[in-house]
C-alpha cells in the first residue's frame, strides 16, 4: 500500500461572512501540504440577498431592487472562490470539486422564481465550469475511492450518526458547522462519518439570526490521504484562535497568509 494523492478538504465558507484567520490558516495548509485534491463541500456563499428568510412574511420589493444587492453578493463570493483558486494554483492542484449548499440553492431557487435570470444561477454566477471544478448539484455526492462527499443532509443531535446510518459507507459533509465523528463495523470492515466544521465568522454581529442562542460550532477543514488500495486516513485539523498545526508547524492565519 502506498500513498496515492492527498486532498484538502474545506467545510461552509458564507462569504463574504467568512472567518479571515481561519481562511488564512487553509490557505497556508494549502502551500505546506500541496494537496493533489481540493474538496469544497458548499455554501461557499452566504448570500443574504436571495435569502429564503429575507423577505419572509413581508413583500418582495422590485427586482431593480434586488439587482445591486445579489451584484455584490455574487462579487464578493467570486473573491472568496478565488482566494482558494489563487492558492490551488500556485500549488498546481488541478483535481477540484465543489459541491452546492442550502445557501448556495438559493441563488438557483431566485433563478426559479425569475427564470429570465438564469445567469444568476450559482454556477454560471460563480463561474464554476471556469474556474475548473468538477460540480455537483445540493446535496448529490462526489466519491473518490472509499471515500463519499456530500453537503450534507440532518443536522439533528447526533447527525454523524443519522448520515451514517442513512447512507451506509464513509462520508464526510459539512451543513452543521460542528465537528463530529461516528463509526461502525459491518461485516464488510468498519465505515465512518465525519462532519468538518466550518470557516464563518462566528460572532454575534454576524449571526444575529441566532438571537443570542449559543452554538458548537468549529472552525475546521480536513488533510486526507488516499492509498492505492482505495482506502484512506482522515486527519480534522481544528483552528482556534485563527491558528492551528499541521505537521508539527504551528500556523498562524492571523498574519498574512503570504507569510
């Protein structure tokens, strides 16, 4: 057995909501380990203008309204994918996969409702073909040996567990913004699940939609290794503080991921 190709792996973004540091610390990870594989498991946006919660018990205002609004958001999610790309590139990681999030559907279900704005689709409006992934719409899974992706689908108290169990082979997703992990061994040899966290900005100011409730989520992201056989090793790397380790190096993302 021996090592076949390495894989970052990177859990909900919500640009421009994003976490800074904790992008930064990827963003090193990314330059340290090289990875063969990048995996983006969604809502890479959090696009607040085409929010199924926006306009809810209220009346939508003109769509010349809504126009700048979705502009920005679109402009600030194609930066946000570009500092991934940026990296990726530099690295030469050719083998990209983006899977569609909840949020990310919501640009495809404004399209819907304006069927005339089909350039405001979540593929064409981040340039998804362009920029060179491989793409799969929410929550359709992408497998890379014994190894499934996908958004993710539960978010209950024990979600790792509830994927598990629903879809009966080794998955890792994001969705929940919270790390857990579940095992279990069929006759077959043992199979896992594995939630990774998140990259958003976790306070208060931008998650109001809380109400002050507290959360367990994690700031995260995931280095795997496939080996020849198929099989695979799954290493959650956990940022606090905007700093973590990798290989023994401590990685700073409050400073300039340049650095």
């Amino acid at each position: 057995m021996k090592l076949k190709e390495r894989g970052i792996i990177v859990p909900d973004q919500h640009f421009p909501l994003q976490d800074d540091a904790a992008i930064n610390c990827v963003v090193k990870a990314i330059k340290k380990v090289k990875p063969d594989v990048f995996v983006n498991l969604g809502d890479v946006g959090e696009w607040e203008s085409v929010s199924a919660w926006r306009y809810k018990d209220k009346k939508l205002p003109p769509l010349e309204y809504q126009i700048p609004i979705i502009d920005e958001d679109v402009r600030l999610v194609n930066e946000g994918l570009d500092i991934w790309d940026d990296a990726l590139e530099q690295v030469g990681c050719k083998k990209k996969y983006l899977l569609q999030g909840n949020h990310d559907l919501w640009l495809d279900n404004f399209v819907t409702k304006y069927p005339y704005m089909y350039n405001y689709s979540f593929k064409k409006a981040c340039k998804i073909k362009e920029r060179g992934y491989k793409y799969t719409e929410y929550n359709l899974p992408i497998q890379i040996g014994k190894l499934t992706f996908f958004h993710g689908a539960f978010a209950t108290t024990y979600h790792a567990k509830k994927h598990l169990e629903t879809y009966g082979e080794n998955v890792i997703y994001g969705h929940t913004h919270d790390i857990q992990r579940h095992t279990q061994t069929k006759l077959g040899g043992t199979i896992g699940a594995w939630s990774m966290g998140c990259l958003k900005d976790m306070s208060h100011e931008n998650n109001k939609w809380l109400k002050g409730r507290l959360h367990n989520w994690v700031h995260a992201f995931a280095i795997v290794d496939w080996f020849t056989d198929g099989t695979f090793r799954v290493d959650v790397v956990e940022i606090h503080d905007g700093k973590t380790t990798v290989w023994g190096d401590i990685i700073d993302g409050n400073e300039d991921s340049n650095k």
